[in-house]
C-alpha cells in the first residue's frame, strides 16, 4: 500500500485498490468526469495521484433527499373502468378517449383500472 501512495501515476487496478473500490467504480469515477485519467494505449489507463487526492478531500457529499411516497389513494374517491361505464353510460372504448382527451388520471392496481370519481362526475354534471 505504502508503494502505491508513493506513484505518481496509477493504473485502474492500482487506484481500485488505494481507494479500496472496484475496478468497476474507478471506471465509474472516470467516465462521470469526477476523476481525469488518460488512455495511454488501448488497454492502459493512467490516473495522476493528484486526481485521486482531489477526489479524496473534496468537499463533503450532500446526503439525497428522498421523497415522500404519496398516501394510497381511497378505493371509495375511484371508479373502476366497469363503474365509470356504468355511470357514464359509454362504451369502453369511448370512454377510454374521453379519459384521454381530458387529460383524467388513472391508476391500476391488480386487475382493475380505476379513475377519479370527482372527475368524471364533473365531466357530466353529476
């Protein structure tokens, strides 16, 4: 390892191991733009030890935000295709153009299709 630190320039397999990662993610690194390297030949990849103390003592990494998984809809504010056709009086087919035209969101869960009840009450004054 001290052998390592003391190179100025490594290769790919050389800079995984310094920094403990793959082959792999030191690829990663390179094709992102996080780290400079340079082709020297087909197969040989050289990386400046300075590249990877750049990359060692840059500034800290901001955690992800992740986001909040919306609240399942109520089955009881939804129609089921079956229902809206019932309701609406439309073939499937018709109804189908109609949910797309008017831009009305839908949502599947197992084997039924279900649409907002408040939509298509409202696209027929019910």
């Amino acid at each position: 390892m001290e052998e390592l630190k003391a190179k100025e320039f490594l290769l790919v397999k050389d800079a995984a191991a310094l920094l403990n990662s793959s082959r792999q993610m030191i690829y990663n690194l390179i094709n992102t733009g996080k780290l400079s390297a340079t082709n020297i030949q087909k197969k040989k990849t050289l990386i400046s030890r300075r590249e990877i103390d750049k990359l060692i003592f840059q500034e800290p990494v901001v955690p992800l935000i992740t986001k909040k998984k919306p609240k399942p809809p109520k089955p009881d504010d939804f129609y089921t295709i079956g229902e809206a056709q019932q309701v609406t009086g439309m073939s499937e087919k018709a109804l189908h153009q109609l949910i797309l035209k008017h831009n009305i969101p839908k949502f599947q869960k197992g084997w039924y299709v279900y649409v907002p009840k408040k939509e298509i009450n409202k696209l027929f004054n019910k």
